[in-house]
C-alpha cells in the first residue's frame, strides 16, 4: 500500500459544491492524518456559548476583572460534549498533541484553567466535537472533490472571525467564489 502524505497543519476547505449540514462553506484544521484515517477540527461554526459559559459550566474561577466573550465553535459531530483546544505557543500542557513547530492540540482542564485565568497561550480556538474520517475517508472525498487544501494559516485559525474563514480561506488558495457563480452554465 502506498504511503499517504499527510494533511496535518493543514486548513481543508469545502467546496461550495459539498452541502452536507454541517460542513457547507466549512475550513477545517487538520490535526492528525495517517494511514488510520483523520482527525480535524472545524473552525467556522460558531455556537452560541461563549468561554465565560463553558468555564462556569465547568465550574471553572475565571479571573474576575475581565469576561470572555469569545464563542465557542462546534469543532465537528463527534464527541460533541468534549472540548478541544487549538493553541499556540505549545506550552507544556498535559493532553496535548504537538502539530507544527507553532500548534498544538490540547484537551486538558489545565490549559482551560490559565486561560480563566489570563495565564493561558496567546492564541486560542477553543471547539466542541471534532471531525473524524476513517482509513481512506478523506482521500475519497477528495477525490470526489468535496474539498482543498491549503497550509495552515494561524491568521485564519486565531484571528479570522468564524463566519469569515472559509471566504478568506478560498482567498488564500487564489480562489475568490463571490466572482465566480455556482450554477453551471449552460449553452
């Protein structure tokens, strides 16, 4: 069996042609990708929780001289009560998963402590769920061309509003879909 070249410390993005629910116009950060299959977290669906909520529900002291109402985003549809926390710098937090030089993956109370706390990374994503393909799943969705791929963008991932990323996204890879219509044409 051929060897797959990896997607991790990728942004995979939807096609305006994938309408499945829940990733229509959706870019993807992909943290993992081998021969078992991929584990992503989506990056452009906002909840409507904010980390303040998450920390109170988690019973969790944030600091008392600042909120934080940055939103939660539904990181994909499995393990949806399960928090994943995008970060960088890497730091040194337990549960993490090192993807890049600059990001890590990490689901520890620890991490989510300093950052109620301000002591947190500076650069934080905070989902609930993740996406998961099995062994050959993406690979064949991209052959079906569902998606793209571009090199991770830690502009995108930390600093693009949710709604905006997937538009920046397609932008990023040279494509703008606002020019180009999504009917085909017919002679």
């Amino acid at each position: 069996m051929e060897a797959i070249q990896s997607l991790a410390n990728h942004l995979l993005v939807a096609m305006p042609s994938l309408h499945d629910p829940f990733f229509s116009r959706s870019v993807t950060y992909i943290c993992e990708h081998n021969e078992q299959g991929a584990l992503g977290i989506v990056l452009s669906l906002p909840l409507e929780a904010t980390y303040d909520e998450l920390f109170k529900h988690l019973n969790i002291e944030t600091s008392s001289d600042q909120s934080d109402e940055r939103v939660l985003l539904a990181g994909g549809p499995v393990d949806r009560e399960r928090g994943f926390i995008l970060h960088s710098p890497i730091g040194s937090w337990e549960s993490s998963l090192t993807i890049s030089d600059e990001i890590a993956l990490s689901t520890s109370e620890d991490i989510l402590q300093a950052i109620a706390s301000q002591q947190g990374p500076e650069d934080v994503v905070i989902a609930l769920g993740y996406a998961g393909w099995e062994e050959g799943q993406l690979e064949k969705e991209m052959e079906e061309n569902s998606w793209l791929f571009a090199p991770a963008d830690k502009e995108i991932i930390f600093r693009t509003r949710p709604e905006e990323r997937w538009l920046k996204a397609t932008k990023l890879l040279g494509i703008d879909w606002t020019q180009i219509a999504e009917q085909e044409g017919h002679a």
